[in-house]
C-alpha cells in the first residue's frame, strides 16, 4: 500500500510540474519520429522484396 501512495504521489507531483501542452507536444513528437521510422523501413523492405523477384538470372 505505501508503494502505491508514493507512486500516486510521483504522478500527482509529475502532473503539477509540468504542463499538459508541453507533455502532449512530446508523445507526439515521438510518434512522428516513430511513424516515420516505420514508413521508412516498410519502403526499404518492398524495394528489397521487388528487387529480389526483378533480377531473375
């Protein structure tokens, strides 16, 4: 029980300290860093996957 007042306690403290705007600007900068990651290695996979059935030698 007292581990979890001192984590309700952390996130209470985490929550004044910082503002929302500030918190939600960087998930979603780390989501476009991801997405784009992401996008990145599907296109270098299906460039990969077409080169492999083009070159039929």
């Amino acid at each position: 029980m007292n581990s979890l007042l001192k984590k309700i306690t952390f996130l209470l403290l985490i929550s004044f300290l910082f503002s929302s705007c500030s918190v939600i600007s960087g998930i979603f900068k780390a989501g476009i860093g991801v997405g784009v990651f992401i996008v990145i290695a599907i296109v270098a996979i299906l460039i990969f996957i077409i080169k492999k059935f083009s070159s039929k030698d």
